[in-house]
C-alpha cells in the first residue's frame, strides 16, 4: 500500500467482494494509530452507498449506518477496557449486521466469529497490509479481492 489512494482503493474493492447480505459479517482493522483503518473503512462504506458523513468512531464508539436497507457498524474499541463493556455498545445487536471493528485486540471476545481481518502497518513513506480470511464464506471474499485463493485461518 504506497499511501491513502491505495488503502481506499482495497476499502473500495472489498466493498465490491461482499455479497448482497452482509448480515453477521465481521470485519477486523487492525493496526497502529494512524495506520489507516479509518481511511479504509470510510472507503468501504462510501463503495457500499454511504453518501452522508463518515466520522471516525473514536468518540461516538459505534457509528451506525443503513446501507440497501441494512445494518452496518463501524466501532471503535481503542477505549473499551474489557469485554464487559461490550453489552454497553450493543455488541449483541450490533452482530446482527455487518460491522467493522477497529481495535479489536483491546477486547479479545470482539474478535470471536470474525470473518476477516485485515491489518495494516507502516512501511517506510507507505503502508503494509495483510489481509486474511478468518471464515470459508470470507475466503471466497478474498479470492475475489486479490485472485489468489484464501486460506482460512483456524
């Protein structure tokens, strides 16, 4: 990812690999403060439709949208202390539609049953990522994203 084009540009194509029901999807973004996770989600959901304001959850925790008459959450967990919080977002109702978790190692239950996770990283001037598929169903995701078949990691 040689900068902020690109990382949008992935955001932008996995948009396109999701299917029509996104409902239960689990999306990770993992990554160092300033990495890109945002600017990768905001892509995601401006390609699913989104066409108001896409705010970064870091204060509101969870920013919901409608998309085709659907949930979607993006979540930002960077100050959730435990998994005992995570009644308090919803967290049960959240995983009724697709949602993107930034931060999810801050509460290790947040990340059970993801789907796919997706990390980047610094790398020089630009940026890294690894993108895997944590479900079969996301395995067929990123074989649409990338061509090359994804192994699902158990």
């Amino acid at each position: 990812m040689p900068d902020a084009a690109a990382t949008e540009a992935l955001g932008r194509q996995i948009a396109e690999a999701l299917p029509g029901d996104t409902s239960g999807w689990l999306v990770l973004l993992k990554g160092e403060l300033g990495s890109g996770k945002s600017t990768l989600a905001r892509a995601l959901l401006r390609q699913l439709g989104v066409a108001g304001p896409v705010p970064s959850p870091t204060y509101t925790l969870v920013e919901p949208y409608e998309v085709r008459g659907r949930p979607v959450y993006h979540v930002d967990l960077y100050r959730i202390s435990g998994e005992t919080e995570l009644p308090y977002l919803g967290w049960p109702d959240l995983r009724q539609g697709l949602v993107l978790v930034e931060w999810p190692e801050r509460v290790a239950a947040a990340a059970q049953g993801a789907d796919l996770a997706i990390e980047l990283d610094f790398d020089g001037n630009g940026r890294r990522v690894s993108v895997k598929a944590l479900s079969h169903r996301a395995a067929g995701l990123l074989h649409a994203v990338t061509g090359a078949p994804g192994p699902v990691k158990s």
